[in-house]
C-alpha cells in the first residue's frame, strides 16, 4: 500500500496545484453547458472559501454540514473545512428535515453549506428544533432573493469576504493547512441505520488517503481518467470514488446538472472510470430488454442471437482467456453489430474499469456486462473501513465473490463466519459513541463487519449476507435472506423483495415489482392500469413474479446448502417500499426487521395458509403530507424442486 506519511487533503491539493495546474479538476453541466475548473483555479476556490469560513468564526475541530446534490462547490467546501482543521460532514440531500434534525444535532453543528432553495428551508426548518445552526452558505441563488435571514449568504459573498480575509491575513491560510495532520479527523460519515440511529464514522486524513491511493495503484489509474459523480455525498462510495480517488489520482469529477440528466450526461462525458451499485446496472439493464422488447423483429433475434455468443465467451475474450477461432470471430462481428452500439447507448465505450458495491450483485447480471466488453467488477468495503476491503484483480474475476483482501488490509473470519478487518483504512471512532467503537473493534484492532463470509479454494472472500440476519429454518437448514433476495432482484420486473423464514418451516417473501418494467410488459400486452396499487394486483403482474419466483426456486435447488430455503409462497406488495417510511435506508438497504413489524399482518397471513389479506398502510409523500393505501392483497403459492444431493466431500 502506498505511503501516506504527512500527507492530507489540502496537501494533496495544492500538490496538484503544482503539478498539473492546468489539468482540468471538475466539470459541472450548468444548462447545458459543460463548465472546467483547472487544478490551479480550484486552489484559488478553496483558498478563497476556507478564509470566508473563517472570517464567519469558523475555526479548527468545527464540524460543517454539508447537503445537496453533487456540485464542485460542494466538493470545495469539504477541503476548506478540512484547509482550517475542521471536518465535513455530508448529509443526504433527500432525507426530509426531520431525518436531518438528528445528524445536525449529534455532530453539533453550526455551520453549513447547501446547495439551492431547497435545501436552504430544510435548514431554517431545522432551526425550530436544532438552534444552534448559525450560518448557512448558498451555492444556487435561484429564488434567494427575498430571503432576509441574517444567517444566510451566498456563497458568491462568502468567497468575497475570504478574499479580503485571505489579504487582510497574509499567510493565514498557508499555516492553518500546515497546522494539520495525517491523523486528524477528514470527514464524519454518518451509516445508513438499518438497525438505529445513524453513527457518524470518523475518518482520518491518513486512512482516506491510504484507501484512495490504494484502489488507485491498484488499478494503476492516472491523472487522465474521468469520473461522473452522481451518487450522494454522504455515502462512502461517492467519498472514495468521487473525492479519495480523486484527490490520490488528480483526475477529473464530473457532476451531472441534475438527477434527471445523469443518462445523457454519462453518454456526453464517457467515462474512463465508473461506479455505481449493482440497482443502477440493474436499471440499465432492465431499459435495454424493454427497447429491445419493443424493436423489430430482425433487430431482435440478431440481439439475442449475438447475447448468445457473448456469454458463451465475452467474458472469457476479457480476461484474455482462450477461445475458440469461431467464437472469436462471431464475438467481433457482434462487437461491430451489437455490443458497441449498446455500450454506447449506455455511455460505457471509454470504460476501461467498472466497479459496484454497496449489495451484492446477481451472477447474470454482473456475466451480462462482461460479456459485452465492459471490465465490471465488484468490491467490498463498508463506512468503517473507507469502502476498502477486498478488491478483484484483473483475470481473477469470479462471478460469486468480491475478490481477495486489497493491499494492505487483513482479512479473517470468526468462528462464527463473520468477516473480521485490520486495516490503514479503518474508522478513528464512532463519534461520541466510545461504546459502539469498543463494540465494533476488538482488542486486536479487528473491525467486526456484521456480515457473514466464507474463503473459497483461492483465497476469494464470498459474503453470504448480514451475519445478524443468517438464521436457520425450523429444520435446521441455513437461512440468508439477502441471498435469496437478491436472486429475485436479478429479474427487472422485481424491484424489492424481502423474504422471511427465520424458525419458519418455509420461506415465505414480499415482492416490490418495478413499475416501469412491468408497467412497459402490461401495455405492451394492452393491459390497462391505473397505477403503481392497480398494477401490482393484477392477476396477470403476480402470474409474472411466480414466473420469476419459480425460477429463482429451480436455482436454489441446484445448490445444497441453499436448496431447502426455496420460496413456498409469496405476495406482490401493494405500495414500493420506500426510505420516506422507514421501509430502506437512504442506500436502499432493507430495513428488515421494521418491514416485519410493520406488515406482521400480512406475515401472519402467508404462514396461515390464507388466500388474501387485507391491508390499510399509511404513506408520506415527498410534499410531507400523508396519506393510507389500501388493498386486498391475493397470497401465490410457488412450485418448489427437489434439492441436489449434497456431493461428497
């Protein structure tokens, strides 16, 4: 693992400064117009924002909230916290201003920095019940101008006043970044809080950095790749990716102009380097079978003809394996038909390296995109450990693993199969939580992940699910729900599911469908809906899911330590699961045992052998009000398979 000794992020930047000072740093599409910010002229920004923070009292082991969408500015505040020895904190720009009161009251903050209007009146919100926010920095001044609250200013003006501060204090800023140290404190990261209140994860300089130049020289990634940044700032994907990398490798952050553009903006930008989690792959995957479904015949079967060569050795031409002269040949007049076309289409020509985390990603799902040419691969990592744990070298790639232990970092399992991590990239401290951290480290400096994991022949790490959610059927077989889950996730017609069997003599599962996949499957077929409810209970869309359902079965039955946790009965949930109630996480990880909670009505009534259950549930929508949905929702019963016999050892 590279060294980092003495080095920190404002460090870091003005290295670059130095080094490649008209390299472009960030581009953002503003109306859609790319705008370029050189290594040099970030400099000047960041230089310019830490001294008007400072000029506002902001001062070293301050915290500052950070909330919006991806934007350079953003970026830029979280290195001038970091300039004046302070630490940002990002907090997910969809999270209703209740869900923010907490973080903003836990990491005591004062001061922060926003991204429009929007999040400007969640803050003022805020100030009812949490006062002590004293001042908020605006990046977009659209429909500021009648705001008269004295703690607002824009950030145009907070720069105004950093230059003045910056001459009126002539080395200032030189000192405060000379005054900080690898071990202070870079960023809080709070955790999704599937089980509780978040966490704020407490990072050094020295850990983040040992992660970003470690995924960096691991994949020899240069000053000339590109990135688009579009996942949310508080996530630690987007930290490593978007700001750790980055900031190792000096390449070039893109942010998209708004959530809606970030297709078309990927296609414009063309990256050399991307990230997403695997429900993105998904969703792109689930767009092309729904074109494809609509295109003529002849484009259709010359689709799935070459699909069918792909997989028999797309993946193998990858990773330089040897294949047949035949095959060969038609993989490279499917190239010319197909495969370049549709990674066009997907804005992942230039891609010379994929990576998702953040769940497990189906085999299929991850065999599809290498088989078209694009060098996907998985990783695994989590907030406590900078998202930098295992990493999948190049020609060692395994469809059911997350790859071996990165540079640096040592991996081992307990007795009990849990995934145990000492590494340069470990969290500090759960902030004001010294319970948690001594809970959460051992006496040997072993991170305890929470998931479940095996080793397999080659020393491959494959995480199974969430150690406390592995439990076991009333027969004694192992039961992973994620697993499972996950398998009906593969399908594009299944959003969400969550399946249930924990001292159960069966599994039993709820199904979100995928209202767009299903919605183009039904009017294709001239069924007609009247909404996400309507089609959800439709005889039609439930014949579909058992389809799916008893697919995943027939799968599970082919491998004998899962063949016994086959879904015996399923229903279609009449609302999608959804982070606004609690149902997920902001990173759209299950919330199971609230979903249990919850719906143990509709529990009960899959374990009774019932046919219906009816349910009223109440719903937030995203003006804040709220509102009951209601169904009679009809209970599926699925074929399940005789399971293979376990093979000798």
């Amino acid at each position: 693992m590279v060294q980092t000794n003495g080095l920190t992020f404002p460090r870091q930047l003005l290295k670059h400064g130095e080094e490649r000072p008209h390299k472009p740093a960030f581009r953002e599409k503003y109306l859609g117009i790319w705008q370029s910010w050189t290594w040099s002229q970030v400099n000047e920004e960041v230089r310019a924002l830490a001294c008007g923070l400072a000029s506002l009292g902001f001062q070293r082991g301050m915290n500052l909230a950070i909330v919006g969408d991806n934007r350079p500015r953003l970026y830029w505040s979280m290195l001038a916290a970091q300039a004046l020895g302070g630490v940002p904190v990002p907090l997910y720009q969809d999270a209703p201003a209740a869900d923010m009161s907490y973080v903003l009251e836990n990491a005591e903050i004062h001061f922060a920095v926003v991204e429009d209007q929007e999040q400007v009146d969640k803050m003022l919100e805020l100030k009812e019940s949490y006062p002590g926010i004293a001042h908020i920095a605006y990046d977009d001044e659209r429909g500021m101008r009648h705001y008269t609250q004295p703690e607002l200013i824009s950030f145009a003006r907070l720069q105004e006043l950093g230059r003045a501060y910056d001459k009126a204090h002539p080395g200032f800023y030189e000192d405060a970044v000379a005054a900080g140290q690898p071990s202070d404190h870079a960023i809080i990261l709070y955790t999704s809080g599937t089980t509780g209140k978040p966490k704020g994860v407490c990072q050094t300089h020295a850990a983040l950095l040992s992660a970003g130049f470690g995924g960096t020289g691991f994949e020899k990634l240069t000053d000339a790749e590109n990135v688009l940044s579009y996942l949310p700032m508080a996530w630690v994907g987007d930290c490593l990716f978007s700001f750790a990398q980055a900031m190792s490798a000096g390449f070039t952050v893109n942010c998209p102009e708004s959530a809606d553009t970030v297709m078309t903006d990927l296609r414009e930008i063309g990256p050399s380097y991307y990230f997403a989690p695997p429900r993105i792959f998904e969703n792109m995957l689930t767009q092309v079978m729904i074109r494809m479904e609509d295109a003529g015949a002849v484009k259709r079967r010359m689709f799935h003809h070459f699909m069918d060569v792909a997989r028999r050795c797309g993946a193998e031409i990858l990773d330089g394996k040897p294949v047949a002269l035949g095959d060969r040949i038609a993989y490279a007049i499917g190239k010319v038909l197909v495969y370049g076309p549709l990674k066009n289409v997907l804005g992942l020509s230039r891609v010379r390296v994929a990576y998702t985390a953040g769940a497990a990603i189906g085999p299929d799902l991850f065999r599809f995109y290498r088989s078209i040419g694009v060098n996907l691969k998985q990783f695994y990592g989590s907030t406590e450990t900078c998202a930098y744990i295992c990493l999948q070298p190049d020609g060692q790639i395994k469809f059911d693993s997350v790859g071996l232990p990165a540079p640096g970092v040592d991996v081992q399992l307990a007795p009990n199969g849990e995934v145990l991590v000492k590494s340069p990239t470990l969290m500090h401290c759960y902030y004001k939580r010294p319970d948690a951290t001594a809970e959460a480290i051992d006496e040997q400096g072993f991170f305890h992940t929470g998931d479940a994991g095996v080793f397999d022949q080659d020393g491959h790490l494959r995480i199974i699910d969430r150690a406390a959610d592995v439990g076991k059927l009333a027969g004694g077989a192992m039961f992973a729900p994620n697993y499972i889950e996950n398998k009906l996730k593969f399908f594009p017609h299944i959003k969400e599911a969550v399946a249930f069997g924990h001292e159960r003599d069966k599994v039993c599962a709820f199904i979100n469908i995928d209202m767009e996949a299903v919605g183009n499957w039904a009017e294709r077929r001239g069924i007609a809906y009247s909404g996400y409810t309507d089609l959800a209970g439709l005889p039609q869309t439930r014949e579909l899911i058992r389809e799916c359902v008893e697919k995943v079965n027939a799968d599970l039955a082919s491998e004998a330590l899962m063949g016994e946790t086959q879904i015996h009965r399923f229903l279609v949930l009449h609302k999608e699961l959804d982070p606004d109630d609690d149902e997920l996480t902001r990173t759209r990880k299950v919330r199971r045992k609230f979903i249990a909670e919850k719906y143990g009505v509709l529990i009960d009534a899959l374990y009774s052998g019932k046919s219906s259950q009816f349910i009223e549930t109440l719903v937030k929508f995203e003006d804040g009000r709220t509102g009951m949905v209601s169904a009679d929702l009809q209970i599926v019963d699925a074929k399940t398979f005789p399971v293979v016999a376990q093979r000798a050892a």
